[in-house]
C-alpha cells in the first residue's frame, strides 16, 4: 500500500513541471495573441480617426509600431519591479525601500517622456503637425476604450466560466 501511495505521489509531482511550463507557454502566447489583437485595433482605429491616406499610414505606422514597442518594455520593466514592491508593506519599509520605489517611479515617467519627444518628433517628419496633434489626444482615448472593451471580454468570460461551473439544483416536489 505504501509503495502504491509512492509511487502516486511520484507521478504528479513529476508531472507538475511538465504542466507548469505548458501554462507558461499558454500565458505567452495568449499575450503576444492579445498584443496582436490590440495593434490590430489601434491600427484600423488611428487610420480612420487621423484620416490617414495610404503613402501616410505606410510610413506611420511602422514607426507607431516601434514606438509602442519602446513604451511596452518600460511599463513592463515598471510593472515588474513594481510586483516585488507590492509584497511588502510600503509604511513599513525602510527609507532607502521607498525612496528606491519613488525613484524608479519618476525615472518612468521621464523615460515615457523621452520615448513619446522622440517618436513625436520622428511622426512629425512623415505626417502633418495637424494628424500627429490629433494623434495626441486621440491616443489616450483609443487606449482607454481598448482597455474598457479588454475588461467587459474578461468580465463575460469569468461569468461564463462562473455559470459553467455552478449547478442549478432544481427543487424536488414538496411531499404532502
């Protein structure tokens, strides 16, 4: 009995590994999945909202394309290290901790900064000053709707994933 319950044991905890890493790659390719998707969508939503024509969207939007590459590995670089600061409780951590945590928040911001100056700069050599001022406002707004349209998607899916897993226990006949 003890060999069985063993060699049991052995079989799923060797197996965890091998399950862990497939959820991984599921992760990661749901993602790029979704970062193509929102591309896609930003694509069609900025060539109709800045009226691009084609020799235009032909020479913005590979540069859109490096530019929202650039501002992606910042925020993940924030968001990462952000994690580790989020485990501890930040009125209790040393002065050093939170100065190190507000410094890495600043230095953020000043990157995006810099990244969004420079690639204004570049759309302003392929575009009219006109689209790529509208291309200011507008940005934000197209983001804001992906990210509104990305919750509601989650938010029905987990209430799918919730119906699906709940029972409708249905009441047996009251006994006279």
């Amino acid at each position: 009995m003890k060999k069985m319950i063993v060699i049991a044991l052995t079989t799923v905890l060797l197996g965890l590994p091998v399950y862990a890493q497939k959820e991984c790659k599921n992760k990661e390719i749901d993602k790029k999945a979704l970062q193509e998707k929102i591309m896609k969508k930003k694509q069609a939503a900025f060539t109709e909202n800045l009226k691009l024509n084609k020799e235009e969207f032909e020479k913005f939007w590979p540069l859109y394309q490096e530019y929202d590459k650039a501002k992606f590995e910042i925020m993940e670089r924030k968001h990462k290290a952000k994690s580790e600061f989020k485990k501890k409780d930040l009125l209790s951590v040393d002065e050093n901790t939170a100065n190190e945590l507000i410094d890495m928040e600043i230095k953020t911001y000043m990157e995006l900064a810099e990244v969004k100056r420079t690639y204004y700069e570049k759309f302003r050599s392929v575009l009219p000053a006109q689209k790529v001022a509208k291309l200011m406002f507008e940005e934000h707004e197209v983001v804001k709707g992906l990210n509104k349209e990305r919750k509601k998607e989650r938010m029905e899916k987990k209430g799918a994933e919730e119906r699906q897993h709940m029972k409708v226990v249905k009441p047996k006949a009251a006994i006279k």
